[in-house]
C-alpha cells in the first residue's frame, strides 16, 4: 500500500476576548482549519486532529474542515492522523 502524506493546512484562530485587558479570566480560543490529500488536493473526510497533551481534539467533515473549540492560550503540537496516510 502506498502511504501517502497530508498535508494539514490549520489557521490558528486564537481569538481571545480581552487580549487587551486583563479583567476577562477564563479566555479561550479556537484551532480551525481544513486537511487535504497532498498529491490531489481533495478533502480528508473522518481524519483526526490532537492537540497534544490535551484531552481537545476533532475529525474533519466531509469538506476536511475541522474546529476545535476551548483552546486555553498557549503553544501547542497538533497532529494529524489518518488510515493509510502518514501521521504529520
């Protein structure tokens, strides 16, 4: 079987309320963003993405688009996996 990369396109869309005052506690943020077939470019339905060392993560829709939602703020390593790809 030939195993094929993926590649995952994410748009961090941290959008955290009050960046720019400290009274909001408790902020949070969202990771968003899409994941296709490296070579044809079509969308990976059903592939999963984690947030490492969290309990976050979520499978991608019929149009390989992905949102997970409660992000704390921070850095993080997202991983993409799917059956008969590469993890990336």
């Amino acid at each position: 079987m030939n195993r094929k990369a993926i590649v995952a396109v994410l748009f961090m869309g941290l959008l955290l309320a009050g960046l720019s005052s400290s009274v909001w506690a408790g902020t949070s943020g969202k990771i968003t963003g899409f994941i296709t077939d490296v070579s044809t470019k079509e969308p990976l339905p059903g592939a999963n993405i984690i947030i490492e060392g969290t309990s976050l993560g979520a499978a991608t829709d019929l149009n390989g688009r992905f949102i997970i939602l409660n992000v704390p703020p921070g850095l993080f390593t997202v991983r993409a996996t799917m059956m008969g790809y590469r993890e990336v």
